[in-house]
C-alpha cells in the first residue's frame, strides 16, 4: 500500500476536467458556426463540451492524456483572458498591410502592429521590415480604444532604444505646422483685441 494518495493522475491516465467562464465568452469559445471549440479539440486533441448553467458557463475537456487536456485548457483561457495594457505577449502575424501588420496575440483576439511600431528605425515601406504572415513576434499591448475596443501593439517598445535616437522629421513637421496654426490664431486674438 502506498503511505499517502498521489497529488494527480498518472500523466497518461485520461480524464476529465471542468472548469467555469462567465456567460458572456460562451460564444466566444464556441466562435461561428462553432469553429473556435472544434478548432481547440483539433489542436489539442481532446473532447470539449459547453453548456449554461446557472448563469455561467461549464466547460468540460475530456482526454487520454494531462498533456491534451492542458492545451485545451490554456487556448480556452487565452479566450476568455482579457488583454492588460503594458503586457508583453507572443503573437503571430496574421496579416500584412502596406500600413503595419495585424497580430494575433491572444487566441481570437488580433491587434494592429503600426509600421511605426516595428522598430527604432523608420521604415518607408512594410515589405522593409522583413515582416511576414505566419511569422512568430512578440508584442507589447500599448492600448486599447475605448471606443472601438481595438488594440495598438508595439515591437519597438520591447526593443533598446538606439543611442542618440532622434525624433524623425514627418513628426517634427507636423509639430511645426501645428504650432504655426497656434500662432497664427494667436496673432488673430491679438488684433481682434487692439480693435477693442
């Protein structure tokens, strides 16, 4: 006999967990037409079954293995995880635009890394950046829009920024430029003051 019962199952012993979502990521963790959950038992290569219950969600995972029962479980938190600004997050891309790239660095959940956030150095073209679809990047979390929930990642913030790095000349212009206007309305208040 053994002096005391073991902490878990043997590693290949199938098994079944459960564990509990708030009811608003059911459909999330479903996704249309029910391609996220079958997408998660395709990867992970266990069974997974979700129901109401009470108000909250009930997830059950079903394996042969810890292993397959694990990786379910961490895509579905990922799913319901909610994104912390300032956060660094391995991503992949999933899309190339003339302007950046979108990244998708939580399961489901895809951000927009700027052209401007891709590195210190200032690239003219995306095709500069070497960056690719499919390619592995990690991504800093810089915001999220209140309004539109959208999410602005950042590559250039996990990066040592170089020595003697100056502001580019596009932004300073503009600052320029929008000084200018200040100053001219400025000068317009003043005038509209002497005629009083």
């Amino acid at each position: 006999a053994q002096p005391e019962t073991r902490d878990d199952l043997k590693p290949h012993a199938p098994r079944i967990e459960k564990m509990r979502i708030g009811k608003e990521f059911i459909g999330a963790v479903i996704g249309p037409g029910g391609k996220i959950i079958q997408g998660i038992q395709e990867k992970s290569g266990a069974t997974v079954n979700i129901e109401e219950v009470d108000g909250m969600g009930v997830i059950e995972i079903s394996g042969t293995n810890k292993a397959c029962i694990d990786a379910a479980i961490g895509m579905i938190k990922g799913i319901v995880a909610m994104p912390e600004v300032g956060e660094i997050y391995p991503g992949k891309i999933t899309s190339v635009m003339p302007y950046g790239c979108f990244v998708e660095f939580l399961p489901g959940k895809e951000g927009l890394l700027h052209i401007s956030e891709v590195d210190w150095k200032r690239f003219e073209t995306i095709e500069e950046t070497n960056l690719k679809e499919g390619e592995a990047i990690e991504v800093k979390l810089l915001d999220v829009d209140p309004k539109t929930g959208k999410f602005k990642l950042s590559r250039k913030a996990l990066l040592p920024k170089p020595e003697g790095y100056v502001e580019t000349q596009p932004r300073e212009r503009r600052e320029r430029r929008e000084g200018g206007r200040e100053g001219g309305r400025g000068e317009r208040r003043d005038n509209r003051e002497h005629r009083n």
